[in-house]
C-alpha cells in the first residue's frame, strides 16, 4: 500500500524510516510545510517523495497525521474528500478532543492512535531507527471504525514491531497524562526553579545524573506540549494537584525531621520499578 505521511520530524520521520526498513508501504509520500525540513527531508531520504496535499491524498491508501494535537483539528476540514477506503492514523498524544472532533463524514476512515515512544528532540534530523519496536501503541474507539481501516493500522503497527493496546480515548488520556503529560510539566517546573535560582557557572560546574535525567524531557518543543497541555486540561490539573499532594507531604516529613517515615515513603517509590 502507498502511505502518505503528513509531518516529517522525529515521529513521522523514524515512521518512514520503519516502514522502508520493513517493506510495509509501495511507496512512502511526505506532505510538509517548512522549506528547510524539506531540504532536510530529502537529503535523509526519508520518503519517496515530497508532494502537496492534494497529491498525497490521491496516491495514499494510508495518511498518517504525524503532527501537533491542535494541528490534527486544523487538518479535518482538508480530509472530508478522501476516498472512502482511504484510512486516516493520527499519532497525537491526547486522544478525546481529537476522537469528539472527527467529522462525521470520515469518523469510519480515522483510527486514533498514540504510539507510547518518542524523544525531547524534534525535526527530521531527529528520526531514528528503531524508535518503534518493541514499544506500544495505543488504539482508541475501534467500534466507531469500519474494519478495513482497523486491519490497515494493524499491519502497519504491528508490522514495525509494536505491541497493539486498545481502550476508550478517555481512559488513555487519564493514564497518558500521568505517564506522559505529568513529567513533562514536573520537568519544565524543575529546569524553571534551577535557571531561576542557580547562575550558569553552577549548573554546568555541578548538574549530574538525576538532573540531567530529570530535566531531559524539558528540552522538548514548547509549541507541542502546550496543546497537549490544553487538549488534556482536566487530566493535567487533577493530576498536578495529586503531585502537589505528595510534595507537601515530603516537606512536612523533612521540617518535622520524621526521616523514618521519609525512609518508607521512599521505598513504597522504589517498588515502581518492580512493576516498569
């Protein structure tokens, strides 16, 4: 099959670079709009070729929106032409908004997905091999597709390697948001209190491990994870107040020096990692 994918930075960049790997598409068609990814694009040889919107939706039999959330809603009135055997995957990482907002017209053709893997970098420098197997992707509201397209996006996703996990978009954007969408907004909140409160001179001199593993993800795009944050609003602000929770509650161990309950806290956290 021909897939067109719309977006070609880290997530639709590294998903060309798989679907080549593993022969999944005839041909790979990209839609961009930036003149110098385009020239970046090509000197990766990321796709097949660089044509418009109109071209790629008559040559794809797949079109794989792998671009911002609020850029995905932008994108509806565009697609209300396409074939009706032509599917539609988006890879935004909040589901709901996206799912109540597909056209009625092309609701059969367009399958919600979220594959559970990525980087803080971005651009088509930033494709990777290998950036999708063995991760999963989530697939939401399948019952609301007609089963061609659900069997397109199953080859694709599982012809990469991927592990298939199906739910409700409302439930994926309540876990999303405390894997995801909550360490980013700790991580940006951690990288802001440091650049306020330490002079560069110690930051470089002193940061080591867990700062850096902490303050990786705050390298991110500012543009992308603002529409994260408000597409998934609700879920980012109960679970910032369930942060907030336990912040106080460290603190109020370490002003009352009840360090043997700070000790418990702490190993309740490391049986985590028995699970991960």
């Amino acid at each position: 099959m021909n897939i067109g994918i719309v977006g070609l930075g880290l997530m639709g960049g590294s998903l060309a670079k798989a679907l080549k790997k593993y022969g999944i598409a005839k041909k790979v068609f990209g839609f961009i709009n930036s003149e110098k990814n385009k020239k970046d694009v090509l000197e990766l040889n990321l796709v097949d070729e660089i044509v418009d919107l109109n071209t790629l939706k008559k040559q794809s039999d797949v079109i794989i929106l792998a671009i911002p959330v609020d850029s995905i809603i932008s994108m509806f009135p565009s697609l209300l032409d396409i074939d009706k055997k032509t599917t539609i995957i988006d890879m935004g990482s909040t589901k709901e908004y996206i799912v109540k907002n597909i056209p009625e017209q092309i609701r059969e053709n367009f399958i919600a997905a979220h594959p559970m893997t990525g980087t803080e970098k971005s651009g088509p420098k930033a494709a990777i091999d290998d950036l999708y197997e063995g991760k999963s992707v989530v697939l939401c509201n399948l019952e609301e597709n007609e089963n061609i397209h659900v069997n397109k996006a199953l080859r694709i996703f599982q012809g990469i390697g991927m592990r298939i996990v199906v739910m409700n978009a409302d439930e994926h954007d309540k876990h999303a948001c405390f894997m995801s969408h909550l360490p980013h907004a700790i991580s940006f909140s951690l990288a802001n209190t440091v650049m306020s409160h330490e002079d560069p001179k110690s930051i470089i001199a002193l940061a080591a491990g867990g700062f850096k593993d902490m303050s990786r993800v705050a390298k991110s795009s500012p543009i992308m994870w603002s529409n994260i944050f408000k597409q998934n609003r609700e879920n980012l602000l109960n679970s910032i107040g369930l942060f907030e929770e336990h912040m106080k509650k460290v603190r109020k161990m370490v002003e009352e020096e009840n360090y043997e309950e700070l000790e418990k806290w702490m190993a309740k956290a490391n049986t985590l990692h028995e699970i991960l």
